[in-house]
C-alpha cells in the first residue's frame, strides 16, 4: 500500500506539462526509480535521471531504462560536467524533466548539493522535493543508509511544493541560503512520509542512523587518504 501525500503538485504537473527537476535522497532511489516510472513517465513526463559511473550505478542505469527513462550517466567525481550538460540539454532544448539525486553518489547523506541549485537557477525549472518512507525496511550499512523496501511494506510518499531557485543571487550567502532552503524542503518531505507512518502503523523501519552514516563516510575518507599518502583527516585535525 501506498500514501500519497501532496499528489497534488505532481497532478499540476501533469495536467500542465513543463520541465520540472524532481529531486529525491540518493539512499531512497530504489523504489523512487519504480514510483517514478509508473507515477511520472507513464503518465505522460519523460525524464533523464542521474545516475554515476559506477558498477553500482550500471544495474540502476539499465533499471531506469527498463522503466522507460534515460540516465545521464555521471558524479561529481567521474563524468560530472558531461552529465550535467545532458540533464541541462533535456530541460532547454527539449522541454523535458530530469531526476538528479542532489546528495549522491557519494553523499554526505541528506546535504544537498550546489550542482541541482544551479541547474534550478540556471533554467528556471522548479525543483520538486519527493521523499519516503516505509514501515518494514532493509536499511544498508553504508554513507547513504540505502533503503528497500521489504514485501508488504506500508509505503507514504510526500511531493513538495515546487520550488524555483531565483535566477539572480546576490552573493554566496545568498545562494547558500537557496541550498539550505532545498536541503530544508526535502527533509520535511522525509519526516512528513515518517510521521504519518508512525502516527497510522506506529513503526518506520526507513529512519537514517545518522551516526552510523558519518562514521562510515569517516572511514571511507580516511582509507582514501591512506591509499594516495594524504594526511588521514583524523590524525590531521
């Protein structure tokens, strides 16, 4: 079963169509690839979705296109600038919507990153905040948490309202403020899936474990540093 809460941003859309940017945590693209399949392209939005150059990344590559999207494959470490200019190509030449997920694919998780800000700013196409949760939940140990759903698991789903980054800004205070606005706008869409949950089922099994995430994120950082003879961030401090 599946709650929907704020559909009625995603039915705007659909009913008037225009390129939109919908944006989902990195640790939830499990079943947002499946919502977005049968919610958003089959209903008429085709969409071009972020996805790494990873081995990783390869298996939800072929599994968003199974769903009848594209992926622009690339990250902020390998092939970042030619996806970038693909999700950019989708929405102005061809009017269509792109899926980046801002905090992935290497996190921290839940921080929105600059790049979604910018694509907002620089087209004028509205970020749309989408977030999950579900009762009954494989939660993996790693940076994002990565989160699937089990058989039988109550699923709430919240859609935030569309949100434009102003195209002009006047400082970096300013945009920073933008991004902790979006970061801000997704997190509610989290918490608001979790709390009607909780509130109806009385159990989230979906629920980040921020400290495990940080300390895996710690050690990933310090093995990379050890790999390339850098200074071990927490010997260095």
């Amino acid at each position: 079963m599946v709650v929907e809460q704020g559909k009625e941003h995603l039915e705007d859309l659909i009913a008037n169509p225009r390129p939109a940017i919908f944006s989902f945590w990195h640790n939830t693209i499990f079943y947002m690839v499946y919502y977005h399949a049968y919610q958003v392209i089959r209903r008429g939005i085709p969409l071009n979705v972020l996805i790494s150059q990873s081995k990783d990344g390869a298996l939800l590559a072929r599994t968003a296109q199974l769903y009848g999207s594209r992926a622009a494959r690339g990250s902020s470490t390998r092939g970042g600038r030619e996806a970038f200019q693909a999700l950019l190509k989708t929405i102005k030449r061809e009017g269509g919507s792109v899926v980046p997920p801002p905090d992935g694919p290497k996190g921290p998780v839940y921080q929105f990153q600059a790049g979604t800000v910018v694509l907002s700013q620089s087209t004028g196409a509205p970020v749309v905040p989408i977030g999950y949760a579900c009762t009954r939940a494989w939660v993996f140990r790693s940076w994002g948490q990565f989160i699937v759903p089990k058989p039988f698991s109550k699923i709430a789903v919240g859609i935030g309202e569309p949100y434009t980054v102003p195209r002009k800004l006047a400082d970096e205070a300013a945009f920073e403020a933008e991004r902790q606005k979006l970061e801000d706008k997704m997190m509610a869409m989290i918490r608001k899936a979790e709390n009607y949950l909780e509130e109806h089922y009385g159990r989230v099994d979906s629920r980040t474990n921020m400290d495990q995430a940080r300390e895996y994120q710690r050690r990933k950082a310090e093995r990379e540093a050890r790999k390339h003879g850098r200074p071990v961030p927490s010997e260095s401090n």
